[in-house]
C-alpha cells in the first residue's frame, strides 16, 4: 500500500503555486553611473515582465500613430477622403499596419512623403518587435522550486545541512548540477573587511536524471562553517552571512541548458528537522508528487540534541 503524503492525510489537498524566486539575489542598488536612453536596450527589453513589455509596445503604437495623424491632419487635404484628425488617425492606422483599404489615400507630394516615412518606420518596428517577442518567449527558463526552509538532520550519526528541490515542470532534466557557496565576510592584516564565496562540499553535487525532487546535503565537520549549531549560525548571523544556492542543468524538452538560484540566510535553517515526505511511489510504480507538503518540515527534536563531537 502506497504511504500517504501528510496533507492526503490531513484532510482536502492544499495547493501552492511557483512563482520565480524573490531571493534569487538582493536587491542591487547602483550610483555614478551615466546610463544613456538607449544604452543596452536589447538587455533592458529582454529583462521586462510580459504585461510591462506590452504595455509599452502598445504605447509606442499609439503614440506613433497620434504622431503621424497630427503630421497628417497639420496639412489638410494632403489625404483623400480625410476630414479632420479622427480619419487622419485611422488613416495612419492603416498605412503603419500596411492595410490599406482604399478609401484614403495620399494626395499631395507632403501627404506622400509622410507615408513613405510612416511605411519605414512601420517596417522597421514589426522587425524590431517581431524578434524581441520572439527572443523573449524562446528564452530558456528554469521551473525549479526552493524549498522555504534548510533543516540540519543526522545521517548516519553525522549532522548534515539538508536542501530541497523540484522540477516543477515534471519533464526531465539532465546533468544537473548544483553549486552552494555561503558568502562570508573576512579581514585582511592590512585591516580591510571583504566579502569571500566559500563554497560547500556536498555528498552528491549531481544527479543524471531531474524529474521529481532532488536533496543534496551537506556533511558538517569540523571544516564546515555551520560546524558547532546555533553558535556558528550566530556567528554567520553578525557577519551578515547568506548561502546561494546555482542549479543548472540541460532541459530534455527544449534542449536548451536552463539555470535557476535561490539565497538563504541563517534564519532559514530549521535545527533537527526533516523535511516533510512528499513523494508516493504507486503499486503500479506511478510516481506521485504532493506539492501542498513541499515546504512542510517535521521538527524532531530540540536543537540541543545534536552532537558536535567529531567521528
């Protein structure tokens, strides 16, 4: 019989929703720099959320097509048919989508110049847009769910420092790979306070096939800087110390690598604890994945509890 999920058991299945991680980095605050308008702007379009980035393509759109039917309407008579500045609009309308209905047309040698300049900036802009949207909906993304908490359990007699991932998308991906650094701060004799990556060993830093969770450890010796429980998480806390979390990893489907990151602090580490189970294997060998518990951590004891004497 297959063993139930604690929120199968807890009554009606809860539900959570991915959403990109607000702890991938800090927040990053920049002075002195002198950014132009159009500096990089490549980068700064493909770095917009969808409704802000259509957002200002539907405002360009309209102000392009009210500057042009303002150029329209200043000349009257310059375009068939037209009467005042509501045609003018719906005029422009029409050439910059190169539409062309028939009714209004250019008659003048100004109302032809225009539209040759409105017919070039219609053409360049849907090449623009068309490869931005298209660059922006074919960039790779990462679905790989963080757990909230980092708990520090005993394997095999030895504390280690336990994480928690997901493939949200249950396809697979390949040759994962995941990188934990925590970032310390250090003085050097010349009495300079620097900020130094220390990466963290783990048990097993890759898996060849991602498709449900993943959960690496870290082993805690006498090396470790989270040796000695909440005495070195207190000392982490007063240097201001985080730990990063980089996955990357070749997804199947798209064939694409695809790279994700969270960032934890001190505060996010839960002492002798489990993380709460979530995978059912099936009697048929169907895997079943309850997400309402991904976050649950079991608490299993006081933190005392622990041993800090090396095996």
């Amino acid at each position: 019989m297959a063993t139930q999920t604690p929120s199968q058991r807890d009554g009606p299945t809860r539900r959570i929703r991915f959403a990109p991680s607000a702890r991938a980095t800090p927040t990053i605050r920049t002075r002195g720099q002198h950014v132009s308008l159009f500096e990089d702007v490549y980068h700064k379009v493909l770095g917009l959320t969808w409704w802000r980035f259509f957002l200002y393509v539907a405002a360009g759109w309209l102000g392009s097509n009210l500057l042009f039917a303002a150029l329209y309407a200043a000349v009257p008579g310059c375009v068939t048919n037209a009467a005042g500045f509501e045609d003018a609009f719906y005029f422009s309308v029409q050439t910059l989508a190169t539409i062309g209905y028939g009714a209004m047309a250019p008659a003048t040698r100004y109302g032809h110049t225009v539209v040759v300049l409105e017919a070039l900036v219609g053409t360049l802009a849907v090449a623009l847009l068309a490869g931005v949207t298209f660059a922006k909906f074919a960039r790779p993304t990462a679905r790989v769910l963080f757990s909230d908490k980092i708990v520090v359990t005993l394997r095999d007699g030895v504390p280690h420092l336990v994480f928690r991932l997901a493939n949200w998308r249950g396809n697979m991906v390949v040759e994962g790979q995941l990188r934990v650094f925590v970032l310390l701060k250090e003085k050097t004799r010349e009495g300079e306070t620097i900020r130094v990556p220390t990466e963290l060993p783990l048990v097993r830093d890759r898996t060849a096939l991602f498709a449900l969770t993943w959960i690496p450890m870290h082993r805690i010796d006498g090396r470790s800087p989270f040796w000695g429980g909440e005495t070195a998480v207190a000392r982490l806390r007063e240097e201001g110390a985080e730990i990063y979390l980089a996955f990357t990893g070749l997804d199947e489907t798209i064939g694409q690598p695809i790279h994700a990151r969270h960032r934890y602090g001190p505060d996010d580490i839960v002492w002798n604890a489990r993380h709460a189970d979530v995978l059912t294997i099936e009697p048929d060998g169907t895997r079943t994945l309850d997400y309402a518990a991904f976050h649950d951590v079991e608490v299993l004891g006081d933190a005392s509890a622990l041993s800090w004497n090396e095996t």
